[in-house]
C-alpha cells in the first residue's frame, strides 16, 4: 500500500514539476500555433513565376502581415483554387490572403475588412470579335445576363473562382451550358489560348491578370479589347479569408487590427502601377476614398 503510494505521490510531483518547467519557459521557447498561408497565382496580386515574380501587391503586403504577427509561426503554401478553398474547408488554420467576399462564403470562412482595392472584372474579346458583344452594349457595358441569357456565345471562366457578389450571382443564374469553365492551374492563360485559337471568343476576368498572362503567352495585348459589365461597381475590394474556427477568427481579429494601421497609400500605388494610365488618376483617388473612410472610427 505505502509502495503505491509512493509511486502515485512520485508520479504527482514530476507531473508538477513538469508543468512549472514549461511555466518558466520563456516565450520564444514556447510552441506558436502554425498560421498556413495560401498563395495562388494571380497577378497582380500574387505572382508566381515571370519577370515580375514576387512584385504583387499581396506579395509585397504579405511581409507586413507576417511581420506584425509574430504570435504565430508561418507558412506559405502555393496552391490552386480547388485545392486553397479545400484547405479552408478542412484545416483547422488557414488563411488566404487574397479573396472575395460573397454570400456563400460567408457562410463558412471569416473575412477580414477590406485588404486591396481593384478594378472590377469585365469581358474580354478579340478586336476582331468586337462585333459579338455589339447587340449587349449599353453606354460601353455588356449586358452580361442578356449576353448569357442569348445563348450565342459561351463565356470562358475559371472554375470554382468568385468575380464578386453581383457578378456571381449572374453566373448562378446563368443558363446551362452559357459558361465554359477551365479547372486548370493556368486556367486565364489556356482560356486565352483557347480564344486565340478561335475555340472561345469572351473571356469573363481582370484585365490587368488577363493582360498579364497574355504577355506571358506572347498574345499582343492591342488585340484584346476589355468591356466593364453593366451594373457592376467600378472596383470591388479584395480580403483576408480564413478558416472559420477559434483560431481563424482570432486571426482576422488581429489582421483587421494591422490592416487599420497599413500604408496603403503605398500598396494602392503598387496596383494602379498595373493599370492603363488614363485608369491610374481615379483608381487612386478612389481607393484613397475608400480607405480613409475604413480607418475613420
């Protein structure tokens, strides 16, 4: 009996002992909880790969996340669409710096206040196929559910990709077999080489990634012509999204917190940096705009 106890009285004090030892650890001692970061490849916010590599304005923000929470250890992970929205479903911590806030969504990650301000998606067409979306126009838009709705010509997207709250929405409703969506890894490059070769004429996307990855394909950019589509906003915002778990949601906590703080004066002139020069004026005034009213408390 007193062997027991003994032993049970022995096992006690080592457990104590134990427990005041990682007591007195310090900090930097300690395990950090792992925030995994996913970057997928989309100039020009994130780019992988090009003359351009790492030139992104998420790629140039990430530092300054990264920076300012140094709770955390972190890891960046290149993936796909699939497999980064796959990841936010299953992995109990996960953000992706880079996305779009809908309604579904919502529903199952947690978003950040406003990170990066851009030019909306439109549809992009060939000079020569100017005509195809002549019968949609209205003040320089595209109709883009009368476009669907006409069942004349297929839309080129990339699957499993937001364009927005509106624009999703229309493609929700859109009919069967109006989309042609590309499941791939370079899915904007192949539905611009899918449009070169005449197999794709309208192409739904940014026209700055879509410039991009034209020059990439050795495509001349003065052969495209982008369209702003009707009852769109001129800019949408794009957001911190993260796994919608304890940890995920203390996270977003803490990146609206730096995000407040951020120069992004500076990170809204490394994206007008992409746009047309005659673009460059309002989106900066714009995003100015947009930002001080997001700091005002």
């Amino acid at each position: 009996m007193n062997r027991t106890h003994n032993r049970a009285r022995h096992w006690w004090t080592w457990r104590l002992f134990g427990l005041l030892f990682l007591l007195a650890l310090p900090a930097w001692a300690q395990a950090k909880p792992t925030l995994i970061w996913l970057l997928r490849d989309l100039p020009p916010l994130t780019i992988f790969e090009g003359p351009k590599k790492g030139q992104g304005v998420i790629d140039q923000l990430m530092p300054m996340l990264i920076a300012g929470m140094p709770q955390y250890e972190h890891t960046l992970m290149r993936v796909n669409r699939a497999r980064g929205l796959q990841m936010l479903h299953e992995h109990p911590f996960a953000c992706d710096p880079s996305m779009l806030w809908n309604k579904e969504r919502a529903q199952w990650i947690a978003f950040s206040i406003p990170a990066v301000r851009a030019v909306s998606n439109g549809l992009v067409v060939r000079r020569r196929d100017r005509e195809v979306l002549t019968p949609f126009l209205a003040d320089g838009a595209v109709d883009l559910t009368a476009l669907l709705a006409s069942g004349e010509r297929k839309v080129g997207v990339v699957a499993e990709r937001s364009y927005g709250d509106y624009l999703d929405t229309l493609l929700r409703q859109a009919p069967a077999n109006a989309l042609t969506p590309h499941y791939g890894n370079d899915a904007v490059s192949s539905l611009l080489s899918m449009q070169r070769l005449g197999r794709l004429q309208v192409v739904l996307g940014y026209w700055p990634e879509i410039r991009y990855q034209a020059r990439q394909a050795d495509i001349d950019e003065e052969e495209l012509l982008f369209f702003p589509i009707l009852g769109a906003d001129k800019y949408l915002s794009s957001h911190v999204g993260c796994t919608d778990t304890t940890q995920g949601r203390q996270a977003i906590t803490e990146i609206d917190q730096l995000l407040r703080t951020l120069p992004h004066e500076h990170l809204n002139r490394l994206y007008a940096d992409w746009l047309d020069p005659d673009m460059r004026e309002d989106y900066l005034e714009q995003a100015r705009l947009f930002f001080r009213q997001q700091s005002a408390p």
